[in-house]
C-alpha cells in the first residue's frame, strides 16, 4: 500500500503532561532493539522561581544495548530508585545482565547481577510448579479437595487445589494492601492463618470469578510441605534451584545471605526509609522467594523448553482458568497469560515490603525480561514493558530504518517548519512529488497559520522505522502555546519525500 496524500493541517490542541519513575560501562553480556512512542515532553518553562520539572527518560528506538543500558539508567536516577537489576534473554541467550544503583544505602554497596532481591509473587509460578511435579509423581493430584489438608476450612470439599492455585477459590485474601499492617510485623504459624483466612465466609462462589488471594497459595504451600515429607525450601532447591542452575535462588527470608539487597519504602513522595518486612510465616508459599533477574530467565528457558514438566502439565499450567460462566480468565497456574505486542506472553509481577519485581517471556522465541527493584516508591515495570517491546520487534526481523545522510531529523524537521513558516523552501532538498504538492499557493495560504504559532521551542523524535527503503520519523514539535505532531519520511540521501504536521 502506497504513503497517504500528504496533507499539513494544524488544530488546536491542550497541553498535558505525562510523568514517568547512573551507571558505569555495562557488565555481563551485550545486546541491540525497535521502536516504542514516548511520552510527550512538558512543553512550558517554570515561572519564575518554581522548580524545573525533570524529564521522563526517552525509550530506546531499537533494541541496542549501550541505548538501553542508558535509558535503564537515566530510568533509575530519574525515579529515584534505590536500586535495580536487569536482564534480557533473546532466544535463549542470556543477553544482557546488570545492576543500577545500591543494594544498600547504608553500606553503600552497588548492585551487581548476584544481588538478590525478593521475588514476591513471582514465586507463585514455583510454587505451582512443586505441586505439579509431586502431581506428575504421583504423591497428589492438583484436583485434589483442599478438604484433603484443610478439612476444617470454608467450603473444603468443594475447593480444590487447582482453584487455589488459580485464584478461583473465592477465599478471602490475607495481604491485599501495600504496606505491612503491625500484626504482620509479628511472626505468625502459617497453618494458623490459613485457618483463620480461608475459615472466613468466602468472597464468591468458587469458580464463578477470578480474584487474587495469597490465602490459596498458603494452602497449596503446606499441602505440598505435607506430601514431600520435606520443608518448601528443601523441595524447590533440589527439584528446581539445583537442577537449573539458579546459584542466587532460594525460598525464605531466614536464609537470606549478607549478599542480599535491603528493601525500601518512601511514602508521599518521601525519600527512601528502609522497609519493615513481614514477619516470619506470613508470606510462606504466597511470596517468599529471594533470586536474580538472570536466574529468573534460566527458569523461564527451561519452562517454555520443556525441561521442568511434561507437556501435559505445561499446557495446563498455561491455559486461561475456565470460569464457571464461562468466561476465561487472563491466568493460569501462578502465571498471567497476555498478549503483548502481538505475542502470547507468560507474565508475573511482585511486590512485598520494599520490593517490587516482573518477570515476562515469550514462549514461541524463548525471549524475555526479568526486573527486580529494591525500592523506593516508583515501579520499575515500565522499564520491563520498554525493553520487552524491544526484543520482540527485534526477534520478529523488522526491517532497520535506512541510515540517512545529512543532518538529524530534528534539524531537519525544525528547519522545514522554519521555512514553511516563511513561505520559503529550499525546494532542492525536497523529492520533486513533494516539492510539486507544496506550490507556492499553497505555501502562502500556509505561512500565516504557521508563522502564528511563533518559533519552535523543542523538536523531539518519538519513534523512527523503514517504509519502503525510507526512514519514517514520528515527532512532537514544542511551540509556546501548543504541541504539534510530525511526520517525515527521508530517503537515505537526506531527501525529504513528506513532511505531515497535526494536533
């Protein structure tokens, strides 16, 4: 299909401004990535006296490694992260690994990629895992009761360990909020809570909605504990920490090494206050893991490889939970099903006291990203989505936006709307259909809309991808009163063959 009929229309538009959350030369492994629209920059100077307002840090545009190891970066110090970890596998390979900012402020120790951080409900995928692998042994059935363990709970004969793990049970949930409530401070036994969580009336019939509950984790945690013969910790690490080689993985906060990031908090826009964290027995099964993003991705490779369950299992756990009205919801067995960018995805985030975590692969190209932040108070999930975008434009073989001779598009772009604004135009750097589209009528009738716009303040490219042979820039174009969108497409000799303008 052939460029649309070029056209230069100018509205009226509002301002709004869109808010977003330092490193060495990168370590580890290298990378390259595609284009993904940012934010618009706010376009007004402060007044007098009031503070300048920090720019959101512009994604990369393809998937290159210096530019996203720079973005991460200027991600970080613009949220004010304590600290992060990063890593990014491209069909298979780990391809990118490396810490931001401090894994404590008190020591003032860095992060590297063997710091560990809480996983929180990242753990659930684990968790389900153990069950399935015991359910594949033979030891139990994920359709088991819970009336099994917990006879004594709601509904325990008709719930089963499935819709536990599925957050189809309708038990009430005993962590839904953001912040440690003061009993939590306190350690608890976990069996106790289950019976005092799941022994509540129940939040709906089971099966008929989807809502999250950690209670339901608790309950298949134990379960699992009782049929192993064996701690949850001891049972993770020899069928799933061991075998896959996660060195930095492990389940409980009272085995964490002194090599571990300490989890922040900040509260209305405060600075960084170290996290109180749960007390021992709450999380249990619900949350308790400690890992690296790169451990995360050696999980994720083997999953969607085939080398944890068999295929059977694998495709259960991966299938949308069927709702009793039919209705399918977006998760399975501790993993979000999604599509994103075109791609069926299995997601998870995480989020405890002072930290917060996502971990996301594409099972067809066995590419993925894995984040986790020690806090405080901004989530490094953008940073997940952006690079993750990148990877997949990346492996689908998009075609590279040609190298263009000449100055860069912003100059250029500045420099036409300089003109246009002028009714003059250097007409020997345009394509001859475009300089006989842009007559000088029509060039006169323009300048005057232009012109009233006053000089450019700021030109910015959002995004730059191929269109037949051609470089095609989106671009936001910043005037006093208002902001104005662009287009240009430029062959790879600098010649301009359109230039849109529109609110």
């Amino acid at each position: 299909m052939r460029a649309p009929t070029i056209a230069i229309t100018l509205l009226t538009a509002t301002l709004a401004l869109a808010c977003d959350r330092r490193a060495p030369e990168p370590e580890g492994v290298q990378v390259r990535a595609a284009s993904t629209p940012s934010e618009s920059p706010p376009l007004k100077s402060p007044a007098a006296g009031e503070p300048a307002l920090s720019e959101a840090p512009k994604p990369p545009t393809s998937f290159d490694l210096a530019a996203i190891d720079e973005y991460v970066a200027a991600y970080v110090a613009h949220k004010k992260l304590v600290g992060l970890s990063v890593a990014v596998m491209r069909e298979g390979e780990i391809v990118f690994a490396k810490g931001y900012g401090q894994r404590s402020i008190e020591s003032g120790e860095p992060v590297v990629p063997e710091t560990e951080f809480a996983i929180a409900s990242i753990s659930k995928q684990f968790v389900c895992t153990a069950a399935a692998l015991l359910a594949e042994d033979d030891k139990l059935s994920l359709d088991d009761k819970v009336a099994r363990f917990f006879p004594e709970v709601t509904r325990a004969e008709d719930i089963t360990l499935f819709d536990a793990l599925t957050h189809v049970s309708g038990y009430h949930d005993f962590y839904p909020l953001d912040f440690v409530i003061p009993r939590m401070r306190e350690p608890v036994d976990t069996d106790a809570l289950i019976a005092e969580f799941a022994g509540m009336p129940l939040d709906f019939e089971p099966r008929s909605r989807w809502s999250y509950s950690n209670t339901g984790y608790l309950i298949v945690g134990r379960a699992v504990e009782r049929v192993a013969g064996e701690p949850l910790h001891e049972l993770l690490n020899r069928r799933i920490f061991v075998p896959l080689g996660m060195e930095h993985t492990w389940f409980g906060a009272e085995r964490r090494p002194a090599t571990a990031a300490t989890g922040y908090t900040a509260f209305a826009l405060g600075g960084p206050e170290e996290a109180v964290p749960e007390g021992a027995g709450w999380i249990h099964a619900a949350g308790a893991m400690w890992s690296t993003p790169s451990d995360l991705l050696r999980w994720d490779r083997a999953l969607v490889s085939g080398e944890v369950v068999k295929a059977e299992t694998y495709e259960r756990m991966t299938t949308p939970v069927l709702l009793s009205g039919g209705r399918l919801a977006d998760y399975g067995c501790g993993l979000g099903i999604r599509r994103f960018q075109g791609e069926s995805i299995l997601v998870h985030t995480g989020g405890v006291s002072g930290f917060s975590s996502k971990n996301a692969v594409v099972p067809r190209t066995k590419s993925g990203v894995a984040v986790i932040s020690n806090g405080a108070g901004a989530s490094p999930h953008p940073v997940a989505d952006t690079i993750l975008s990148l990877v997949i434009e990346a492996d689908r073989g998009t075609p590279k936006a040609p190298d263009v001779q000449g100055p860069a598009a912003e100059l250029v772009a500045r420099d036409l709307v300089r003109q246009m604004q002028e009714g003059k135009l250097e007409r020997s750097r345009l394509h001859p259909d475009f300089s006989a589209y842009l007559s000088d009528a029509r060039l006169a009738a323009a300048a005057p809309r232009l012109k009233a716009l006053g000089e450019p303040e700021k030109v910015e490219v959002l995004s730059r991808r191929e269109r037949g042979g051609m470089e095609v820039t989106t671009l936001s174009i910043a005037f006093a009163s208002e902001l104005v969108h662009g287009s240009m497409f430029r062959m790879p000799d600098g010649t301009v063959q359109q230039f849109l303008l529109f609110r």
